[in-house]
C-alpha cells in the first residue's frame, strides 16, 4: 500500500506541475514572449524608418547638390551679365568722354584760329605805328 500514495502524490506533483506550467505559461511566458516580439517588430519597423530616412535623406542632399551647382550656375551667368554691362557702360562712357573731350579741342582750336586771325589783323594795324617808331628810334641813334 506504499505505492499507492506514491503514485497519489506523483499524480499530485504531475498536475501541480501541469497547472503551474500552464500558469507561468499563461502569466510570465506568453506577456514576455508577446513584448519580445512586439519590440522585435518595433526594431524592424525603426530599422526600416530608418533606411527610408537615409534614401530621403540622400535624395535630399542630392537635391541641395543639384541647387547648388544652378545657383553657383546662375550667379556666374549673373556675374558675367553684370561684367559684360559694367564693361559695355565704361565704353560707353569713355566713347562720349572721347567724344567731349574732341569736341572741346576743336572749339579750342577755332578759338585759337579766331584768336589768331584776331592778333594778326591787330598786329597788322599796329605794324605802320611801329614803322614810325622804329624809324624815330632810327633817326635819333
């Protein structure tokens, strides 16, 4: 009759340990699988956030690349505009300065001329009084 205890309290044992398994199973073991996989599906989703932040992040950067090389494009044209019209305006300038400055000596030139034509025609009125005196001077030496 020993064995049969025995076995009553190895039944015993056995479903104690069925129900505590299906417990710690119920309680510890199906929450703490469920978190592990809901953070591995966390992990993943980040990890995939985070390739598709890198492609845009890329996709960005090219994208600035390709601003910046238009604009600094843009701002050589810019300054090639601006060189070629400060460039046309300093001809334009030195053309009409010429210009002036060609007008000016002419009007100096006629002037001069009108001057000239001015002295001679008073020196040629002069020239019988200084006759005269030349000839006094003459006489008197």
């Amino acid at each position: 009759m020993t064995i049969i205890p025995d076995l009553w309290v190895m039944a015993l044992v056995f479903g104690i340990f069925l129900i505590l398994v299906y417990l710690l199973n119920d309680i510890l073991y199906k929450p703490l699988l469920h978190f592990m996989d809901t953070r591995e599906d966390s992990i993943r989703r980040d990890s995939e956030g985070i390739q598709e932040n890198m492609t845009d992040v890329k996709a960005l950067q090219d994208e600035i690349e390709e601003i910046l090389k238009n604009a600094k494009k843009e701002a050589a044209i810019i300054k090639n505009k601006a060189h070629e019209s400060a460039k046309k305006n300093a001809e334009i300038k030195i053309a009409q300065k010429r210009e002036e400055l060609e007008r000016k000596y002419n009007d100096f030139v006629v002037n001069l001329q009108n001057e000239k034509e001015l002295l001679r025609t008073s020196l040629s009125l002069q020239i019988p009084v200084f006759k005269q005196n030349l000839q006094a001077k003459l006489e008197k030496l």
